[in-house]
C-alpha cells in the first residue's frame, strides 16, 4: 500500500525549508558585514548560526526524502521547487562567506603588517 502525501503536507515542508534558509540567509549577509568590519569572531559566529538553520532546512527535506523511500507517493508542488532553490542558493552563499572570511581576514593582517 503506498500513501500519497497531500498538497498541505508538501507545502508545510517547503515553508519550513524556505523560513530556515531565509534565516540563514539573513545571518550570511550579517556576518559579510561583519567581516568588512573586521570582526571575524561575530562573522564566524553567524556563518555558525546559518550553517544551524541549513541543517534545520536540509533534516526537513531529508524527512520528505525517507517518507519517498518508504513508498509515499509525492507530487511535486512548484513551492518545493523554489524551496530547494532557496536551501541550494543559501548553502552555496555560506560556501563562498566562508571563502571571503578567510580572504577578509588575511586581508586585514596583511594591512595591519604593512602599516607596521
């Protein structure tokens, strides 16, 4: 016997993944404020705390997975298209805040070194 999960279900789920990677989209951009700040220890903290709310997106998209491995059909909703969308484009904007941390960072030793 295969379940169908109702349009409601897949809609609740892909709010929940857009809400957590909104959240941590927020804290990336807060954190790249910080680095031109130079304050790499509350950037790393956010990029900590949006790393956080992506985890709480991806263990929703992970339950929809495991209810798809156990047989229940599931229709594709438009909504949780843009909800991957959002997880994906967010996941990959800590990758590269992660990156400009690191280069900000070196940056600002670099200038503090010169200035001597």
């Amino acid at each position: 016997m295969n379940e169908k999960m109702n349009s409601e279900e897949i809609q609740l789920i892909a709010f929940n993944i857009i809400l957590h990677s909104g959240n941590a989209k927020m804290q990336i951009h807060s954190a790249f404020k910080a680095m031109r700040e130079a304050d790499f220890n509350t950037a790393n903290q956010l990029l900590e705390d949006a790393n956080q709310e992506i985890l709480l997106a991806h263990q929703s998209q992970t339950e929809l997975l495991q209810s798809y491995a156990n047989g229940t059909k599931i229709e594709m909703e438009i909504i949780m298209v843009h909800a991957q969308d959002h997880l994906m484009t967010t996941m990959t904007l800590r990758e590269m805040a992660i990156e400009m941390s690191y280069l900000y960072e070196q940056n600002h030793k670099l200038s503090a070194t010169l200035r001597g």
